[in-house]
C-alpha cells in the first residue's frame, strides 16, 4: 500500500510541474519579449504585472467552440492533440532534478533512449493534425515537421551518445552522478549542438517554419480552436521545459553547484533550466526565421558534422585518461 | 503509467512465477502479455486490410507501440526503447512523410488493395512459420538464469552484444555503410542525370556524345 501511496504521490507532483512550469516559461516568454521589444506586456489580468494572463488566456479557450471541419477525418483530427502532449508528461518523469531517489518522478534504466524515443512520439501528433484537417496548409506544415524531425533527430541523438560515452551509463541520474566541471568545456559543441536541435525538434523560432504564419498561416494547427489548440500550445511550452531540463542534466552538470550537489541540489538544476529557458525565449526574439533549404542545409552540413567530431573528441579523451 | 516500475514488477514477477505458480496458473503479468498481443495482432491485421492509407501507417505506429510493450513486459528495456525511437519515431515519420509527399487522400482509397493479396499472405505465414521455427529450434535447450540481473538492462545487453556478438554487429554496421554509401551515389547519380536531362536521355545525344568521345581519340 505505501508503495502505491509512493507512485500516486510522485505521479501527482509530475502532472502538477507539467500543468504549472509550461504556465511560468510562457508567462515569463510574454514579459522578456515584451520588454525586449520595450513594451511591457501583459499588466491587468490577476494585478500584480499580469500574472494571470495565462489562466484567462485557457478559461477564454475552454469556452471557445471546438469545431472539426466538415471535410476532415474526424478521429485522428480530436485525437492529435493528446499525441501532441501526452509524450512530454512522460519524459518528464524521467528527468532527475537532484540527487537520490525522492527527486526524480521515476528512474529509468535506459534514460537517454526512454527520453529521445519517447520525445519523437510527439512529432506525430503534428503529423496526424496536419494531414487530418483536410486544408493545404496543413498538410504542407505537416510535411515540413516531418522533414525537420528527420534532419534534427540524428546530431540530437548523437550528441546525447557522446555524453552517455562520457559518463559510461546511459542513465540519466547516473550521468550526473558522474558530471564532472571539466565536462562542460569538453562537451560544449555536444551541447550546443544539442540545444540547437532540440529548439529545430520543438519548432521554435528561429526553426518555426511548420508553422511560419506568413506562409502557412499556422501549419498543421490552421484548423484548430478552443482547448485543442490550447493543448498544441501547452505541447509546445512544455517542450521547452523537457529541452531545457535534459540539456541542463545531460551537458551542465543537474544538481551539481559551486558549493558542492548537497542540500540544495534541486535549486541549481531548476535555476540552470530556467536560464536555459531564457534563452529560448531570446533565440525567438532575435532572430529570422530560417528558410527551409537553410533549415536542412544546417542540420546535415553542420550539425552532424559537428556531433560526430564530439563523438570523435569524446572517445579520444575518454581513451586518454582512462 | 511508470514503465520502469512495471518492468521491475515483471521481473519480479517472473522470478516468483517459476517458484510458486503452476504451469495454467498465469500471473498479471502474463495476462497482460497476452492481451497487448491481441491488440498489437488486431492493429496488424487492421494495418494491412484497412482501405485508408495513413489511417494504414497509424495503426503500424498501434502494432510497433504495442510490440514495444511486449518487449518491456519481457523486462527488454533496452530493446523496448530502441523500438519506439528507431520505428515510430523514425520509420513511421518517413512513412507518412513519403504518403503525404505523394498520395494521402482523407476518405477510402478504393485502389488500395493488391491482387497480391494470397501470395502475401501465404509469404507471411511462411515468413513467420520460419522465424517461429529458427526461434524454437535455437533455443530449446537454452536455460535462461532469472535470479541475476534482468536479461535485458542495457549493460546485459551491451555487455552480451560487444562480447559475444562482435562480428555479427560489425557485419552489420558495414553492411548499412554499404546502404548508405549507396544511397548517396544513387542520388548524385540522379543529380547529375537533371543537370545534363536531354542531352544523356536522347539516343541523339548519346550519339553525339560518342563522336565527341571518338573525336578526343
């Protein structure tokens, strides 16, 4: 009984970050954009500088109608959204955010794979969205995810196979546990790399073409309104919160601060991802949209290239001081 | 919902299975074993007969997911993953992209159905007739230790593959360099074919092309 006790409870705290931490980065996305741009941004709902712009923002898409058009394949249509979504809650899981077994929601054997594999489940969601709406731009904001998954998918992948290499495990509180400083100047193209392709995966700007609204309208999600085009965007801004999340603990070291990963460890992980987080929000900020050509053509001439090296580079230290 | 728990649990379960349960008593674990069986054959039979065609590639995504199952409940965590990232967070996606890049229609395709169907069906059954077979025969004898570490963890099967199974694996590796390798060459190839399209296409081009080349003789 106490061992169910055990799963609801962290089961529980899982749901309640992933239904809040989307919340505060798109909060914080609409403030730092704003300011950025020398506005300020949302100011009157809940008082106190806007903060509750978001919880309006989902009661006014609760009420919205949810309308399926008339020559779209009905079922998959309602179905992509929890597709979209669902693959995120689980990652999440997964991720450790400090030491031991009380802060991470369920330690997986293989982490890195659970996490990848599961992650690419969700591009699916957009697949199905954008071939079910019956609409033109839909299915071209489809395939354009598609053709991004697959160009992003692989130096993602082989990034996160050079630290594995480094940490010799595979789990992710194992690799951790094993971070040392010196990983992070060993590892920076790995994580750069790796960052840059998680953003292209989450389509975010500056790799947002699937849904480049000047071409597109709004890709695979053109059709949609009300709650399912709520749950497109939460599946969006908890993305977001997975990527920065894994990048903190795969190449920055998680729990692990100046003074040592004891105590306050989970301070560190969450204060590593939020900058992280910030800079997502700056990427989009700053700069263009790329072009689809210019799309493909970073991710096979550089990106790959540039794993692979790390790869190389990962092995030849490893050898060295082994 | 925790699949690690349950993987554990099945390892478990499996250990006091052989211990305290009879041959026609099954365990949850088996039961569940069974029925994302059905269901992962009831997604494969639907894949196959179905007249939509992404509606086809979907119910793939059912059948690899629920295989992925299989192998977690058979405590192959390494292997589980490996399925769910490399089939239906790769081939499926190049599937429906190459369905949608092509001929993706929303509604029933009645051209969908080969005349094929008994010759594929009789290959199936074949196919699977010898993987069962190989599988059985290969494996009859073996004892499989269950008090250790579970079979499947990735160092089980790092350790078994980069020991055991080195050549094989490097075959294996070469053989999908020869692939890839191949594909490049196939698609230059293309390239080039676009580049000069009349000129290598017609026989009058050849023509001149083999004057030009019997001219620098």
């Amino acid at each position: 009984m106490n061992d169910a006790l055990d799963v609801a409870l962290r089961l529980l705290v899982v749901f309640v970050v992933f239904l809040t931490f989307p919340l505060i980065v798109g909060q914080t996305e609409h403030k730092v954009m704003a300011h950025m741009q020398g506005r300020l941004g949302p100011m009157y709902a809940g008082g106190f500088h806007g903060w509750a712009q978001l919880v309006a923002d989902g009661v006014k898409f609760a009420q919205k109608e949810d309308i399926v058009p008339a020559g779209a394949d009905r079922r998959i249509f309602q179905l992509a959204p929890a597709v979209a979504l669902l693959p995120y809650l689980l990652v999440l899981l997964a991720i450790p955010i400090g030491p031991g077994e009380g802060a991470v929601g369920q330690v997986v054997d293989a982490g890195i794979f659970f996490v990848l594999a599961v992650m690419g489940v969700g591009v699916l969601g957009s697949l199905m969205a954008g071939w079910a709406s019956a609409n033109k731009f839909s299915l071209l904001g489809g395939l354009r995810t598609a053709a991004q998954l697959l160009a992003y998918e692989l130096p993602m992948l082989l990034t996160a196979a050079s630290v594995a290499m480094a940490a010799g495990t595979v789990s992710l509180p194992g690799i951790v546990a094993a971070f040392e400083w010196w990983w992070v100047p060993w590892q920076l193209v790995g994580a750069v790399v790796f960052f840059v392709a998680g953003l292209a995966e989450l389509q975010r700007p500056p790799f947002d073409m699937p849904v480049a609204d000047s071409e597109i309208i709004f890709g695979a999600y053109t059709e949609y309104t009300g709650l399912r085009f709520a749950l497109f965007l939460l599946a969006e801004y908890a993305g977001i919160v997975v990527l920065c999340g894994l990048t903190t603990v795969l190449f920055l070291g998680g729990w692990h601060g100046p003074w040592g990963a004891d105590g306050l460890g989970w301070v560190w992980t969450l204060l590593k991802a939020a900058l992280l987080a910030f800079v997502v929000i700056w990427l989009r900020v700053t700069y263009p949209r790329l072009r689809e050509d210019q799309l493909q053509k970073l991710s096979w001439t550089l990106l790959i290239p540039l794993s692979l090296a790390q790869i190389a580079l990962t092995g030849i230290v490893k050898v060295v001081i082994s | 919902m925790s699949l690690a728990a349950a993987t554990a649990a099945a390892a478990r379960a499996t250990t006091t299975a052989a211990e305290s349960h009879g041959f026609l008593s099954p365990t949850g674990v088996e039961i569940a074993f069974l029925l994302v069986g059905l269901v992962t054959f009831g997604a494969a039979i639907v894949t196959v007969t179905t007249k939509q065609l992404v509606h086809a590639a979907l119910w793939l995504v059912m059948a690899l997911g629920g295989l992925a199952v299989e192998y977690l409940l058979l405590t192959a965590e390494f292997i589980a993953w490996v399925q769910v990232l490399i089939y239906v967070g790769s081939v499926v996606v190049l599937l429906l992209f190459g369905l949608m890049l092509t001929k993706a229609p929303i509604g029933r395709s009645p051209d969908a159905d080969s005349g094929n169907r008994w010759v594929a069906l009789t290959v199936a059954v074949a196919a699977a007739a010898a993987l069962v077979w190989v599988v059985v025969d290969a494996f009859r004898t073996t004892w499989v230790d269950l008090k250790g570490p579970a079979a499947g963890s990735t160092e089980v099967t790092g350790a078994s593959l980069f020991q055991n199974w080195v050549l094989p694996f490097e075959a294996l590796s070469v053989l999908l360099l020869a692939a890839l390798v191949g594909a490049i060459v196939l698609s230059r190839k293309a390239k080039a074919d676009a580049t000069t399209p009349a000129d290598a296409a017609t026989p009058a081009g050849a023509q001149s092309r083999r004057s030009e080349k019997e001219g620098t003789r």
